[in-house]
C-alpha cells in the first residue's frame, strides 16, 4: 500500500518524532508506514486521515489495484 | 506551513510500563534467587519456609505475567507485531528444542543433565534475537 504520509507531514513542518506523538505510535512506526514497510491498521489510518483532515483514500492508496478512474477509462476501450 | 500538533506522550506511556515491567522481572529474578538458595543457606530447609518462597515467587510471577500483558497492550501495533512474532518464534523453539533435548539426556547422548534452566535460556536467547531482527525489519 502506498501512502503520501511523508508528503504530508514536510508540508506541515513535523518531524517523525511529533507526527509519532499526534498519532500515539513510535517513531519507528511512522518511519515504517512513510517507507511502505509496513501498512497500518484501519483504526490507525482513521487517525491519520483526522490529524490531517483529509480523506483516508486521500492519504493510503492500494498499489496492486487500479483507482476507479483507471477502471472507467478501460472499460471505454472495451 | 508549521501546524504545531499536541504532544502526549506515546513514548512515555511504553517508558513507564516498561519500567513496571522492569521491576516486576527483577522482583520475579529475585524471588528466583531466594527460592533456590534459600532452603540451603537461610532456613536450613525448613518446609515452612521453602512453601512461603515457593508461593511469594509464583505470585511475584504472576505480578510479571501481569505488567508483561500491560506492556504488550500499551505497544503501537507495529511494535506489537514485532514482539507477538518474537514471542511465537520462542515458544516454537522452546517446543521444538525441549523435547529432543530431554530425550537426549535420557539416552546419554549428552553428557550432562538436561536442566529447565538451559531451555530458559535458550529461549531467552531466541526472544532477544527474534526482537532484534523484527526491529531491524521494520527500522
């Protein structure tokens, strides 16, 4: 799963260490979702999607399926 | 943009439970001691005695077993993930090598008596190890 946590987090200033805090998780935590190494819970990625007010979706995005613009754009060349 | 966001403490709360859990494991190492060595060196082996170590080290256990849970609770789930993994590579390794183990000293395949202590040990080892390598997964 991919995500623009790390994106999110230059455009606020916040190191690893007080994005850890906001969301109650270790640094390491945070390095490991950043990196892709390992993918959060739901209840985890709510948090995220609250702390930056944005849209789960908008933040976590799987990278083995393809969006549903992807999916509408090929069934108009079927 | 700086947005200043709260800071509670995460890191706190695992500093103070593993701290608790600090204290109840050195309390349980202690009762350990007391148990063991007491019977021969403080009370002469006085039965009385013996039982009261022997039930002061299973509830101080139970204090750790406890403080362990809380700790575990307490962690963020990745940490959780490392150490659950950590947790059922030694228990796997502790099955796996109890048994051949205490065969082996039964058929003197060993020279010495298989003793609890050692397969505390090696799980000991293999939890160590097993922490370190999932930490080092996910750094």
């Amino acid at each position: 799963m991919k995500n623009r946590l790390k994106v999110l987090r230059a455009e606020r200033n916040w190191t690893q260490a007080e994005l850890a805090d906001a969301l109650d998780v270790s640094r390491q935590t945070v390095n490991a979702i950043e990196t892709g190494k390992f993918d959060p819970s739901l209840p985890l990625a709510f948090r995220a999607a609250r702390l930056f007010g944005l849209r789960i979706e908008e933040i976590f995005h799987d990278e083995e399926r393809p969006t549903l613009t992807t999916e509408i754009r090929k069934d108009a060349y079927v | 943009m700086n947005q200043s966001i709260p800071r509670e403490g995460y890191q706190s709360r695992i500093r103070a439970t593993t701290l608790r859990l600090a204290i109840w494991t050195f309390a349980w190492v202690v009762t350990c001691a007391f148990m063991n060595f007491g019977p021969k060196f403080l009370w002469d082996k006085a039965i009385v005695f013996t039982v009261l170590a022997i039930a002061l080290n299973v509830g101080v256990g139970a204090g750790m077993i406890l403080a362990n849970k809380n700790y575990i609770m307490g962690l963020d789930e990745l940490q959780r993930k490392v150490y659950l993994n950590a947790l059922a590579i030694t228990v796997g390794v502790g099955l796996i090598a109890g048994v051949p183990f205490e065969v082996m000293d039964t058929y003197d395949v060993i020279s010495f008596h298989a003793k609890i202590s050692h397969l505390v040990m090696i799980m000991s080892l293999t939890f160590v190890v097993s922490i370190l390598y999932g930490s080092r997964r996910y750094r």
